[in-house]
C-alpha cells in the first residue's frame, strides 16, 4: 500500500457546515445572507480582491453575487455547473429587477387611472351665435 504524501495526510476535511448555514440564510433573502457574510467571515473576501464589487452586487445582483462568491470558494472558478448556477442566478437577478419595475409601472399607472376618474366633467354656459343668420 502507498502511504499518503504529507500534503495529503494535512489537508483539511470540508465540512458542509457552512454550506448548510449558507442555504438557510439564502431563505430570508440574498442581502441578507450578503450582509451576515461581510460581518462574520471572509468568506467573500476570498471571492473578491476589492470591498466594492461585493457592496454593488448587494445593491444590484445579489443573487449573482452570492453565486460568483460560491463558485470561486467551493468550485474553483466559473467553470461547469458553477458556471450554470451563476447564469440561473444572474437571470434571476434580472427577473427580480425587471418585477420590481413592472411594479412600479402598474403602480403609477393605477394612480394616473384614479387620478383620471376623480376629475368630473365641468359645464360651461356658453351662448351659441350663428354668424350667418342675418338679424
């Protein structure tokens, strides 16, 4: 039998806590999970060589960034079905913003349709004059 080499035998063990943890946090929402990431670990300070691009995502594509984050601590890269799991996430990501401004939309639309009902037409006396009747 071989014995292991020295880097085998000191490699540390992956424990699915984290992952676990991960999931259930991504249940209450993808800037949350962002958020209790930033403060607790360096968990997406290993993702990211710059604060900036972790704090846009959590403005604009967190579920991107959670994606991108997860792929490069667990996977290695954008590669396979990381890669797969950050376009679901990336689309998701679009799905969820174009929503919210469809929202928006309906919502504004809905008030200009209130708005138009509650404006009642206005009577005006008003004398006619026949300009080719001679008098």
């Amino acid at each position: 039998m071989e014995q292991p080499s020295l880097l085998e035998s000191t490699r540390v063990t992956y424990t699915p806590t984290m992952q676990c943890c991960l999931g259930c946090l991504m249940l209450l929402g993808p800037r949350f999970v962002l958020f209790v990431l930033f403060l607790t670990s360096d968990w997406l300070g290993r993702a990211y060589d710059i604060n900036l691009w972790p704090f846009l995502g959590f403005l604009f594509l967190p579920w991107t960034t959670l994606a991108y984050a997860y792929a490069l601590n667990e996977g290695g890269g954008l590669q396979g079905p990381y890669l797969a799991l950050w376009m679901v996430a990336l689309l998701t990501d679009l799905f969820f913003t174009r929503q919210s401004g469809s929202k928006d939309s309906a919502a504004r639309l809905k008030v200009t349709r209130i708005v138009q009902r509650k404006t009642r037409p206005r009577s005006v006396d008003a004398r006619v004059i026949d300009i080719d009747r001679k008098d």
